[in-house]
C-alpha cells in the first residue's frame, strides 16, 4: 500500500506541476497581451490552481468508475472556480467576462496538453 500512495502522490504533484507551468504560460502571453497586472494573475492562478487540482484529484479517486463523465463536469466546474478565483483578486483588475475567459483559456491549454500526456 505505501508504494501504491507514493505513486499517487507523486502523479499528483507531477499533474499539479505540468497545470501551472502551462497555466502561467497562458497568463503571461494574457497578461503581456492586455496589459494585466503578471504578477497578480500568476499568483492567483496558483492559488486557484492549488485548490481546484486537489478536489480534482479527490473528485475523480472517489469517481473513477465515470470517470470520463467526472472528469468533463470536473473541467467545467474548474473553469468557473479559477475565474470566480482570478475575477475576486482585485488586484487582477479583471471584469468578470475577461476572467472567464482567461480561466476557459488556461484550462483548455492544460487540459488539451494533459490529454495526451502519459500519466
């Protein structure tokens, strides 16, 4: 059993770190384009991401037998979180349209890319 919870854990810190690496990619190139506050976004995009990643982790080991329907109700409902998330920053200085937006962005990148990842 330990090294079955040492390969989880793992999985998930991996998972959580390809997200933000591909994540802050979005919001640097969202950031330079609008001329965004970088700073600002990148730690709230953390932030949203280090919360919404473990419920999915959670989420989909409690639900793996739908997993694929977990995993896109999952994806939407995350897409909403990290805006809400981006959009309440107030230092984001985000109108609640451009965090939707920004966070639909991000999580498609990170999802399109984590598609075809081997984990």
């Amino acid at each position: 059993m330990g090294d079955r919870t040492a390969c989880y854990q793992e999985k998930v810190i991996v998972s959580l770190a390809i997200t933000v690496l591909i994540e802050s990619a979005v919001v640097v190139g969202y950031a330079h384009w609008r001329k965004k506050p970088l700073m600002h976004l990148l730690l709230s995009g953390i932030l949203a991401n280090l919360v919404t990643q473990s419920i999915l982790w959670i989420v989909l080991n409690k639900f793996s037998d739908n997993y694929l329907t977990v995993l896109l109700v999952s994806e939407i409902c995350i897409w909403w979180i990290e805006g809400l998330i981006l959009y309440l920053y107030p230092y984001n200085k985000l109108k609640l349209g451009e965090a939707l937006a920004l966070s639909l962005a991000m999580n498609l990148a990170s999802f399109t890319i984590g598609w075809f990842l081997p984990m």
